[in-house]
C-alpha cells in the first residue's frame, strides 16, 4: 500500500470484534471490500475496517465505531459514521439482526 496520504489507523483483520452490517440488505461489509461513496464523490470506496482507539491506562487497542475507507484518487484515508454508510456496527458474536 501506498501511505504517502493521510493515513488513519484502522483494524484490518477479520476478528477484531465487531463487523459493519449494510442496514439495507443486512450482510456484512468486510475490509477489503469496496462500497459506493456516499456523497458521489468518488465513486467506490475501499472499507478498511473500523477506527482504533485506546482507552485511558490500558494501553491495548481496541476497536472503535467509526469507519475508515480509502479513497484512490487522491490516495487518501477518510472515516465516516456507520450511518453515512448506510450501516451499523454489530459485535461479532451478536446475533444477526435482519431487516425486511
């Protein structure tokens, strides 16, 4: 990857204990995964993962609920609210809520 942009810390990795699920159609957005930006104004983004953060004294990281996506042109790292997105943090070992 190139970081020559902003680069926002996100978790990456499959099992960090909570997915972002599409509100509309209930499946999971999995980092890698490229999704419509939401404002039209870059076409798809790439879902990275959630934010990282820490809390105060236990220096473990942990994830957070605000989305980070890249942007390609500029090459460029961007968080935007689960709502934004059209969907919704879930911890991973809830049960899947679906919508209809």
């Amino acid at each position: 990857m190139n970081f020559v942009a902003r680069t926002i810390p996100a978790f990456t990795g499959p099992n960090c204990g909570v997915r972002l699920v599409d509100v509309t159609t209930g499946k999971e957005i999995k980092p890698g995964q490229k999704i419509d930006e939401p404002y039209g104004h870059g076409g798809r983004i790439t879902y990275l993962g959630p934010t990282v953060h820490t809390r105060e004294g236990d220096p473990t990281p942990r994830p957070g609920r605000v989305a980070v996506v890249r942007y390609t042109v500029p090459e460029t790292d961007w968080v935007f609210l689960p709502a934004e997105l059209n969907a919704r943090y879930e911890d991973t070992d809830a049960t899947a809520r679906t919508t209809r």
